[in-house]
C-alpha cells in the first residue's frame, strides 16, 4: 500500500514522502497513529498545498530571525562579577545570566538557543552565539567586568 508521511519516521522518510508499505503496517500503525495517510490523488493534492504553506511560513520565521539576527549584532552586554586572585571569576557567566541580560534590554532570548560551549570564566570580552534558526545564528557581545 502507498502511503504518505504525515510525520518524521527514522525506518521511512520524511515528511511527504510517498512511501510502499505493507498493508497490515498501513492500516494497523501508521494511519491510525497518525503517521501517515493513504496515497490517494485528494491526499496529493492536499500535501502539496501543505507543502506550500509551510514553505511560505518557513521563509517568514528565517526573514524574522535575520532581522533579530542584525538587531542582536549592535547589542553589547556587561555582566558584573566578584572577582578573585588572577582575575579568576567566584562563579562563572552562564547562558542564564545571558539571557537575563538580554530581558533587562529588550530582548526575550531563550536560555537554550544560546550556545555556550562551557560557561564562561574569565573576564574579557567574548562574543556569544545565539541560534535562532537552524539557518540563522547571532552573534551578542558579552563584556565581564570586576564588580
């Protein structure tokens, strides 16, 4: 039976795929799961505007996230840490404090999409990946200075 992919399936496809499956597989887990649904002429035609409207929504979100993207690029932070011998931070500057930062100016920036490799523990300036969009990445200037 032909069937298409309402959904991601690792042993399958992707989503759209039109597939060939086992007619017991079909009728007794994909469909009503809601993986897929049968590979009728209706069903094609629905994916396809489908397929179009969620193309056009996609461009939105990537045009949006370029724009944040230039926004966040003129924005500087300054965290202030208590500072020890050597200029060796008590704690460390984590994604958190970033995002808090970035509320503080304006900015509502998801603790998660900011990609510290490990938090930060020096002073210094350093500049801080935010991903946006798979497609789009931001780079914030973050400054830590002694309290």
């Amino acid at each position: 039976m032909k069937v298409i992919l309402r959904q991601n399936y690792n042993t399958l496809g992707t989503i759209g795929d039109v597939v060939d499956v086992k007619d017991g597989f079909a009728r007794n887990y994909l469909i009503p799961r809601s993986i897929a649904f049968r590979a009728t002429e209706g069903n094609l035609k629905a994916l396809e505007q489908e397929k179009k409207s969620l193309a056009r929504k996609e461009e939105k979100v990537v045009q949006d996230s370029e724009k944040l993207s230039a926004q966040l690029a003129s924005v500087s932070l300054t965290i202030t840490m208590k500072v020890g011998e050597d200029d060796k931070l008590f704690g460390a500057v984590t994604s958190q404090m970033i995002a808090d930062s970035l509320t503080e100016k304006g900015y509502t920036i998801d603790k998660r999409i900011i990609e510290l490799e490990e938090p930060i523990k020096t002073l210094g300036i350093f500049e801080v990946p935010v991903k946006l969009h798979s497609k789009v990445t931001a780079k914030v200037k973050v400054w830590v200075v002694r309290e």
